[in-house]
C-alpha cells in the first residue's frame, strides 16, 4: 500500500490523505484548509489529485477541517461513495449547508472590495445548492461492522470519542497473500467526558496515522465543571447579571447544556432562564437527540428515565434574529449560550457587546481561543475591546473552564497507544504544529514503533 499527504501536514488543517491499494485509491477526509484568507483561498479551490480517479472516500468525522471541502471533491469529478458513520452524515447535512452559507458571504464581502478596484469578483468555492449532491453521496456505516471498500480493503469504524459519530477508521488490507491493518485516528478523544463514550482502543495495528494536536501540550487538571457552572449561576442570580458563554456549535454547547441540565434537576439553577442562541447549536443539538446509541452510561441512563439530557424547564433554543435581539433587553438573572467559540462572528459579538460594560456581567470562556481572536483578548483582559468595529471597557469579569477539550493531549495520546500496543511497523504522525508533530513522534519511537514519518506533502510513502 502507498500513502500520499495532501494536507494536515505541518498544520491542524485542510486533512487529506490517499491511500493507494493495487491500483485502487481511497482518500481519508477532505477538510478545508482553515488559515490566512489569501492561502486557504488558493490552496482550498486547487485540489492537488485528480478527484474524478478516486475509488471512495473515508470520513472520521464532522468537523469542517476534516470535511469541508467534500463538495469541491464533487464538482471536481468525484462520483464515489463517502463512507461515515451515521451522526455524522447528520452533522455534516447541517455544517456543509452553513459552510455554504459563509463562503457565498465571505466572497460577497471580498467582491465588493475588488468591484471598487476594478478587479474582476471571485466566485464561492461552492454555494448550497452543491450540498445536495454531497449528502446523496453518503454511505453511512454503524460502529464495529465492516464494510467492504475494494476487493482488498475492508474498513471498519470504531469510537473516537471525541465528537458525536466521531470515528477511528480500521482498514484492514489484503496483499501479497498477508492481512495487515491500517489505523488512521481522525482525532483522538478523551476519557470521562459527557455524553459520548471513552475511545475504543484498537489492537494488532501495522500502519499508523495518527493526529497530533496536543502532542506536546498537556491539559489542564480537570476541573469540576458542574460545580463552577453551579458557583456561576449562584453569582449571576445573586446579582441579577448575566452569563454569557461563547462556545462552538458542535460538541461545546452540548456539553454546556449537558451540565445545565444536572444543575436544573439537582435544584443548584434555581428558575434562571437560559438561552441557546445559535442556529447552528440548536441544530446539532437535534442531531445530538437522534443518535442515543452513541451516548455514555450516564447520559444513557438519564433516557431510560424519561429525562432529555438537551431540554430542562428554563431552557429556550431561540428559533430567529428576532427572538435573539429581545434577549439583549432582558435584565439578569439570565444564561447566553451562542456562537461562535472563539467570538470572532455570530450573535455572540452582539451579546457580548451589551455585557462587556457592566462589572456584575460574567463571560465564561470554555474553550481554546487562538490568538488575535476576540475571544483570546477576553481572557487576556485587554480593555478596551473592539467589538463591531467600536470600543467598549472590559468591565465584565470573565472566567474560563479548561477541562472541555476533545482532543486527547500529550499523556492521553501516550496511554491510549500503549493500551493499543505502540511497536506498530510504520506510524505516520500528522495535524500538528511542527513541535507537536515531532514531540508525539519521539514518543512513538520511545514507545517501540519501528519507524516514525513526519510526512512531507504529496511525497509517496510505502506502508
């Protein structure tokens, strides 16, 4: 078997891979590539393989880096079958739809620029009526039962635990009169999390390809989330303030609403209203109540209570811009749940722009803010922040819970390996940051792996 790198490679974007099989070619993911504006454009609308010669392609999971560039796979000739575990044909059928939506409003904005210079306008990478034919190409495939891709590679997915539906894919290969197995990660989740279950582990593997995002970084010792979002709730109504969380559609809110929804049963809420204000949230929380039999033990037992783990007696999905805007004139005592996580757009920045100047308001922060982004200014406190294009103080205080990663770090990454049984023939160690990448390989080798390969793109590996 051969493997080629088209993306991923240096960077935690744009995943892309090929492996070829007696001829046979099976691409794993076809993620945007998510960076300066003048690169991601170039690099995302030239796809660096003839599409119309792919055999299949293998999806891990939903998250745009990792699928978001599957409809520009199609209008470049792809006509196979895309192979994904059932959540996240759901989740993708509502990402791709909004990722449509915001490069027609992304080159919108960028025309308008170039019609003043007399420059000739761009057109979207794709639109929403390329959707369609994306989710007809879908062939969904439940955890542990495999299916055949060729004559000679039979793929299998397992628990990822790191998002809803989220995959390791198992690709068993048959050359030569000999069976080996390929295991590509997708990314690597974490155990003990909410809702989902811990990641299955995964023996007898000869080809690694593994991510490596937190590869040299370790997280934070966790905290007791529910008890700090209790501590929080507990101010706000004592100071009749509001709570504003930005956090990411996919994953984040739900874990959010996850834990709100133990507070409201435990009485540790009161009658405090909230609000999750995103339209995106509100969607992939209805895949998240499709797909029970990807739920843990504990929030599978909250179902054969009766209970919903995404609906408690104070809680409002707010359906349109209208109902979003009323929530700006409420008084506190009152939670804001909404997009985006980094709040660089989305109804968060309008939340935000009328919390920010009061000192009872609280923004808690629960996730990772890269720099230069609005949401990594808050954390930092550096007031006054830009917010639509205006000044406003940084009165507000703003807290952060660091225990809700996906991504499995450095010693998670170690132990789940271990448990596999590291001394694999070959490991391919991709999306990571250079130091990430190199730290996790080192650790492969340490660990027994025979030979470890930083990749360089589109270069031929032999496996």
């Amino acid at each position: 078997m051969d493997l080629q790198f088209f993306g991923a490679v240096g960077t935690t974007t744009g995943s892309m891979h090929l492996l070829t099989v007696d001829g046979k070619r099976i691409l794993l993911e076809c993620g945007l590539y998510q960076g300066k504006r003048k690169e991601a454009f170039e690099r995302n609308r030239e796809i660096p393989l003839d599409c119309s010669s792919i055999d299949a392609c293998v999806l891990s999971h939903a998250h745009i880096d990792h699928s978001g560039n599957l409809p520009s796979l199609l209008r470049r000739g792809y006509r196979g079958p895309i192979f994904a575990t059932p959540p996240t044909r759901g989740l993708c059928e509502i990402m791709l739809a909004d990722s449509a939506y915001l490069q027609v409003q992304d080159v919108a904005y960028v025309n308008r620029k170039r019609r003043r210079q007399g420059k000739n306008p761009f057109e979207p990478l794709y639109t929403p009526e390329d959707i369609p034919a994306v989710l007809e190409a879908f062939r969904t495939v439940p955890y542990g039962k495999p299916q055949e891709l060729t004559s000679r590679v039979t793929l299998t997915f397992h628990d990822a635990g790191h998002i809803l539906g989220s995959a390791f894919v198992q690709l068993d290969v048959r050359e030569n009169g000999t069976t080996r197995r390929l295991f590509f990660t997708g990314d690597i989740g974490r155990r003990a999390m909410p809702i989902i279950r811990d990641p299955h582990v995964l023996h007898d593997v000869d080809v690694l390809i593994t991510e490596s995002t937190y590869g040299n970084r370790l997280h934070p010792a966790r905290q007791d989330v529910k008890a700090t979002l209790g501590a929080l709730c507990e101010q706000v109504r004592h100071d009749r303030a509001r709570l504003i969380i930005p956090a990411f559609s996919v994953g984040r809110t739900q874990q959010i609403v996850y834990f709100l929804s133990e507070l409201c049963r435990e009485g540790g809420m009161g009658e405090i209203p909230v609000f999750v204000d995103s339209p995106l949230s509100t969607k992939a929380t209805a895949v998240h109540r499709r797909h029970p039999e990807c739920y843990d033990e504990e929030a599978a037992a909250l179902l054969q209570k009766g209970e919903d783990p995404f609906r408690f007696p104070t809680l409002t999905y707010t359906e349109d811009a209208e109902e979003s805007k009323k929530l700006n004139d409420m008084s506190g005592p009152v939670i804001i749940v909404s997009a985006s996580g980094m709040c660089e757009g989305g109804r968060i920045l309008h939340h935000l722009k009328h919390s920010v100047g009061d000192e009872r308001n609280v923004i808690l922060i629960v996730g990772y803010q890269a720099r230069h982004t609005l949401g990594r200014r808050l954390v930092e406190r550096q007031s006054p922040v830009r917010i639509f294009g205006e000044s406003y103080d940084l009165l507000a205080q703003v807290h952060t819970i660091n225990a809700l990663s996906a991504h499995a770090d450095r010693k998670e990454m170690g132990d789940y390996f271990a448990e596999m049984g590291p001394e694999v023939d070959k490991a391919f160690v991709v999306h990571g940051e250079d130091e990430a990448a190199s730290t996790l390989a080192a650790d492969l080798q340490k660990m027994g792996a025979r030979e470890v390969v930083l990749p360089t793109e589109q270069e031929t590996y032999s496996a």
